[in-house]
C-alpha cells in the first residue's frame, strides 16, 4: 500500500511540475517583446466571420473569417529572434451558420463580396474551346463519354447511369470536387453521397442573351446550355467584365474559405 501511495505522490508531484513549466513558459512568453508586438497588431488582422444566408431550402455560403494564432506565429518568429509580420500564422473562424452545418440546402449562388461568377457548362463544344483559348476557367458537367483525366475545367460528375464509375475516376486522380447538380441528379441521391448541392441562377440558352445579361451579379452561376451560341457567350463575357466580376471555377465561387 505505501507503495502505491508512494507512486501516486510521485505522479502529483510531476504534473503538478508539468503545470507549474507550462505557466511559467506562458508567462516568459507573454513578456516577450515579440509577443507584445504580436498582441499589439492582433486586431489589425482579425476578419470577423460572414454567416451564410437561408432561406426555405436555398443556401448562400459564408466566408470564413480569419484571427492570427499568436503562440504559432511567436514560435515561428522566435527561431529569427525578431517580430516580423511576413511570419505571421493565422487560424480561420468559421461562420456561426455555415454550409458546412447545412449541407442539405441548395446553393443557387455563391457570396456577393467575393465579386466572382462561375459557368456551369454543358458539352458546348464550340464555347469550351472559346473558353481554352482564352484561359476562362469553367466548371463542365460530365459523363462517362466526356471525362477527361487532365481536363482543362474543373469536372463535376452528371452521370445517373454510371455514377459509381465517374466517382472513382474523379477521386483516383485528386479531382473529386464533391458538388451535385441538382436538376440531373435529384436532392436525396446528392445528400445520400455528401455532396454540395447546387442549381444555376440563371441559364444562357440560344434564344435569351438580353434577359441573362440583366440578371449577372456577383455570385452568379451561370448555366451554359448545350445549344448556347458562342457570339452571344461572348457577349455575356464582355458584360460580366465591365461589370468588374471574376470568373471562377464553382467550386471557388462556393467555398467559404478565405481566399
């Protein structure tokens, strides 16, 4: 018995060293002159969270916020023995109400601040090589017949039939961007296989060039038909461009990451 007693006072005695080390280290590292710097420039740094936006079924993603992560930042500059922001290290906040918690909401359109629009596009073969040509980065729906393992647009998997097929082909090569086109592939079989799910705001076909140019806003996306006409494509790029947005993948647009 007294050794056991002997062992468990043994064991307080070292956490209690433990605790004692690790609060003086808090306490030297606080006094620090790097720290203090760090501590002064903190809310100079700090993003504050954007929550996304509900409404019925429908889902705006947030954006991450950001805050710097002070002991990271401190060990990283302290191997240099000077405060430097270019060390700086940050931690990103999460949204109070995120897509992530929300998964079974559709999105119908990414966040306005990030000032970008992405193509969902059809097999449009004519705007596909418009869009190569001129480094215009889409997201394409794909099936077995148009996947392509080193495509230039980000590929989103639209096969009902063989689904199970394109999936392993997108994650075998690190492409798997997760998202699900509701219109194709209906909302249970996307939330069955934890996917993002999304719908255009807006579609350009052959026939309402006038009404999708009105509708283009930050944080559109935008369905480009298969029977889409490239003059007319082009000029919805010209409108998008002078209205100062960015063209982005999909899955850019709908990222709550802070880019």
């Amino acid at each position: 018995m007294k050794k056991i007693y002997k062992s468990l006072g043994l064991i307080a005695i070292m956490l209690f060293s433990f605790y004692y080390t690790d609060k003086i280290a808090i306490l030297m590292q606080n006094k620090s002159p790097i720290m203090q710097s760090i501590n002064e420039i903190a809310n100079d740094y700090k993003v504050q969270a954007i929550n996304a936006s509900i409404s019925g079924d429908y889902i705006t993603p947030g954006i991450c916020g950001r805050m710097i992560n002070k002991t990271k930042s401190y060990v990283n500059m302290k191997s240099f023995g000077i405060f430097n922001e270019y060390y700086l290290i940050f931690d990103e906040i999460k949204p109070d109400i995120s897509l992530q918690d929300n998964k079974d909401k559709i999105i119908r359109q990414g966040n306005a601040s990030k000032k970008s629009v992405a193509f969902l596009l059809e097999d449009n073969e004519n705007i596909k090589k418009y869009l190569e040509e001129n480094n215009i980065k889409a997201s394409l729906l794909i099936t077995e017949d148009n996947y392509q393992k080193n495509s230039f647009f980000e590929q989103i998997n639209n096969d009902l039939e063989k689904y199970n097929n394109i999936e392993s082909l997108l994650n075998k090569n690190n492409i798997n961007k997760n998202i699900c086109y509701v219109k194709t592939l209906d909302n249970e079989f996307c939330q069955k296989n934890q996917k993002y799910l999304i719908e255009e705001t807006f579609s350009l076909n052959s026939q309402n060039i006038v009404e999708a140019k009105k509708n283009i806003q930050s944080g559109a996306i935008i369905l480009i038909s298969k029977n889409a006409k490239l003059e007319e494509f082009k000029l919805l790029i010209k409108e998008i461009q002078f209205k100062g947005l960015n063209i982005v993948p999909i899955s850019e647009l709908i990222t709550e990451k802070n880019n």
